[in-house]
C-alpha cells in the first residue's frame, strides 16, 4: 500500500514548503524532492500571497511530474485560470473580472508570472493539468467540499482523468450555469441559504444571507451547529432550527481538503475528515497530515 503525506494550502509560501518536506525526511534528488517510502499529495492552492511563486510551482510541479507527487487543482489556480482566459461574449473582458479586488489577491503571482508572458502561459497551461479532486483506492482528496452529488454530474462532465474540459471554464464561470455550483461546491465551499429574511455581517462587514456549512460534522444539523466563517457578533443571527436535506459526508472513505484557514493545533474534523490548510497564507504553519494505511484518522499523525 502506498502511504502519503497530504499538504495543505501553500499560498506561494516555498520556503515553508521547503522546510516542511525537510522536516518528513523528503531529500532533494535531481531538483526534485523525494522520499524512499511515501508520497506528498498536494490539496490546491499553490500561489497568491507568498511571494514565492515561481519556487512554489517549481517544486510541486517537478515532485508530480518526476512521480514523486499528487496535486490537485484549487480555488486558486481554477482563478488564475479564468483570469487569464477572455471572455468569448464580451470582447476586451475575462471569464474572471480583472477588478481592483481580483487584482490584490493575484498581485503576488502575477509579479512572478505577468500575464500574456510566455511563463505565465506555461503555467497556466500547467494547471489546467490538474484533476479536480482524487477518488484514490483508500482515500479521497478535494479542495473544498467532498460534494457526492457534484461529483457525481461532475463525473459526467470532465475528462477521464479528472481535468476540467476547456469550455467548461466557460460555464462554470457563468452564475447560470449548473457547472458553476458544481465548481463552486467542490472547489470553493459548500453553503446553505438561511431562512428567508435572515442575514448577517461578515468579516468586511458584507450582507450576507448563506452560510459556509461544516459538512463534515457529526453534530445535529441546525444553522448554528454547521456555520462556517461566521464572525462572532454575528452568531447571534444564525438560528438553532434545523436545516432540511442538508449534504454531510458520512461515507466510510477518509477525505482530505485544503482551503478553510483553520488556526491552531491541527485537528481532525472526524475520524473520516481532515482539514490541511491552517494558514499558511496568513502567517500560519504549513502542515501535513501523514497517512499509512489508517480508516480511522488520528490527530497524532499531523507534521
């Protein structure tokens, strides 16, 4: 059986990447970083905000193509993606808005790779290599959200190896498109509608009126139980009542995902789910989980 090292989100964060791989006995060899019994899986999210960008993608890129690696595509690079591809309707514009927003948050990459350069076509054209998520024989990897039913259509739609045909980055670009919930529900983050007339503050002080949902939890399914990303002043506006028919991973298979910030000592969510990404984007550490085989997961096996 093979036994891998799940990477959470590194953020364009080489140097934490670098030592994070030093840290579980990986060697350099031949410009690629290896290990004699174990592979890294990679969740998304290589680039933006680290300011290490080009080193980042040079060493996922050479630990996958060398066999030494897994990686899958995030929110991240699904963006970049869309930056860099003009809209076939509306000339002069991309499928994602080159606002002042956007712009700050590709800043860091685009320093590295300016677009319409020849490296930022190879790497672009890099990305679009990546498989939405991984159904491998013991585990599961995904960005955002194991979504059953996403996959599920998505199965229908993408190619054999999980890579997103190229004018699907078209529809699941448009808001009316069923791809774009299917996208946004597996590499973006699941969310539920509050109850009509509900709404809360966010973090930017933005009117919002849907949750970002804990779908891997074991509590009751109520509003308040399952709110992600919800400041807390704002908590006294999510409800105690139950959500109906609301999607919560209960299959046997332990998954693993990136993209929620968490903070703290890594935990797992439950003994079948196990968030990677704490922060390293933000001032966090860049962790690992390390998985040999086990069904049930443990959080001593964080690095």
């Amino acid at each position: 059986m093979q036994y891998y090292d799940i990477i959470g989100d590194v953020h364009g964060h080489a140097t934490k990447l670098e030592n994070l791989l030093v840290k579980m006995d990986y060697k350099l060899v031949n410009d690629t970083y290896q290990h004699d019994t174990r592979k890294v899986i990679f969740v998304g999210d290589y680039i933006d905000r680290g300011g290490e960008e080009a080193k980042t993608i040079h060493i996922v890129r050479n630990m996958v193509e060398s066999g030494n690696a897994l990686a899958i595509m995030g929110n991240h690079e699904f963006n970049a993606i869309c930056w860099a591809t003009p809209h076939p309707d509306k000339p002069g514009e991309y499928l994602r808005e080159h606002s002042d927003k956007n712009f700050d948050q590709h800043e860091a990459f685009l320093k590295e790779f300016p677009l319409g350069s020849d490296e930022h076509t190879d790497v672009i054209n890099w990305f679009k290599t990546l498989p939405i998520y991984l159904d491998l024989e013991h585990i599961r990897i995904v960005h955002a959200c194991w979504h059953q039913y996403s996959i599920d259509e998505l199965n229908n739609i993408i190619n054999e190896d999980k890579t997103l045909p190229e004018d699907m980055y078209i529809t699941a670009s448009d808001e009316n498109h069923p791809h774009y919930e299917y996208i946004e529900n597996v590499v973006k983050a699941l969310e539920e509608e509050l109850p009509t007339g509900i709404t809360f503050k966010d973090k930017s002080n933005h009117e919002r009126s849907a949750i970002r949902i804990k779908w891997w939890s074991t509590e009751e399914a109520t509003y308040k139980n399952l709110a992600l990303t919800v400041p807390e002043t704002s908590m006294v506006n999510i409800p105690d009542e139950k959500i109906n028919d609301v999607y919560l991973y209960s299959d046997d298979k332990p998954v693993f995902f990136g993209h929620y910030w968490m903070k703290g000592k890594p935990t797992i969510q439950s003994d079948k789910v196990a968030c990677t990404d704490y922060s390293a984007g933000k001032g966090g550490e860049l962790v690992a989980y390390r998985w040999s085989g086990e069904s049930i997961l443990n959080n001593n096996h964080f690095a």
